[in-house]
C-alpha cells in the first residue's frame, strides 16, 4: 500500500510554504512537533511567519507536503547539525502536529507514516544520511536547548527502520527529550 500524500494548498487552498533555491542536495531529515492541537493552527501560524515544514502530518496518520524538498524553507532557525549551522540549508522538516507537552503522545498512525515516508525519501534521495530533532541541533554543551521538540520519540529505532542515521551532538545524552 503506498502512502498518500496531499499538497498543503489542497488544505488552504494557498500555494507552498514560503521557500527558496537551496545549494545541496539534503543530507537530514530533522523532526519536529507542531507544539499545537490542530493542522489549522500549524499552518496559519506558520503562514504568518514566512517558515513552513517539508511534511506535516495529522494524528490519524494523513501526510500533507509543504513544499518540494529541493527548496529550502525556514524549519530550524539557528542550529548546528552533522553538516554544520543553518541547518535548514541542508535539510528537510518534518512535523508530527502534536501539543509537544510530553503527555500527548505521536500517535502510532503518525510514526507509521513517517517511517513510511522517510523510506520513500531515502529511496529517492541518496544523499540523505541523517535522522535528527530540532531539540538535537540547538541543545547547548551546556545541556541548555532552544527547542524541545519532538518530545518522546525513539530517534534510533526510526532511523534504523529508515536505514537512516539517528544524529546528535557528541555533547548531548539523548536525542529527544521525554
Ligand atoms: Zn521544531
């Protein structure tokens, strides 16, 4: 059974997210969760904002594609991951819409989707290596971070499901916060 995936302007009936030319092929796929209840709320805040995600995907598992992943488009902001800074550069964004308040779990119908998906890039696209959080790329050496998202994930077990790499700093002890 193949995934379905739907363009975001089929939802708002606007066009992609906000994006731009990127210089590299991606070589990372960073995670994330929407910090909110609803894929209306995503997308209107992230409208307003000028950023977006690459996919989105709904608690019952439905996959939207915020723009092509040759562009780049604004998911990461200030970050350090396996390619170096800007990690929107050299990436693509993926968002579970999911409150990111550590009790709210990513549904198994989302983790499906994503493993679904991240085999399908992974295919298509050889140079991508990596799996990482956007709480990966802006954790601190001093244990201090920017993001917190996605909380509760198993960044190992999709990667190896993947045949991705699961990323972080050397300096951090985990790869998502609980
Ligand atoms: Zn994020």
């Amino acid at each position: 059974m193949s995934l379905q995936i739907d363009p975001i302007h089929e939802f708002d009936g606007r066009g992609w997210f906000k994006h731009q030319p990127r210089p590299v092929r991606p070589s990372t796929v960073v995670l994330h969760a929407t910090a909110g209840a609803t894929l209306a709320g995503a997308v209107e805040t992230l409208r307003e904002r000028g950023l977006g995600y690459h996919y989105l995907i709904e608690p019952d598992g439905r996959v939207w594609k915020g723009a092509p992943i040759a562009r780049q488009i604004g998911h990461a902001g200030e970050s350090l991951g396996p390619d170096g800074p800007n990690v929107n550069r050299y990436s693509i964004g993926l968002s579970w819409v999911n409150l990111n308040d550590g009790v709210q779990p990513i549904t198994g119908a989302q983790l499906d989707a994503a493993q679904q998906l991240l085999v399908i890039l992974r295919q298509g696209l050889p140079s991508l290596k990596w799996l990482t959080t956007h709480y990966a790329i802006t954790v601190r050496q001093d244990g201090g971070y920017r993001k917190s998202d996605p909380r509760g994930i198993d960044v190992p077990k999709l990667a190896l499901a993947s045949g991705l790499a699961a990323w972080k700093p050397d300096w951090a002890k985990r790869f998502a916060l609980s």
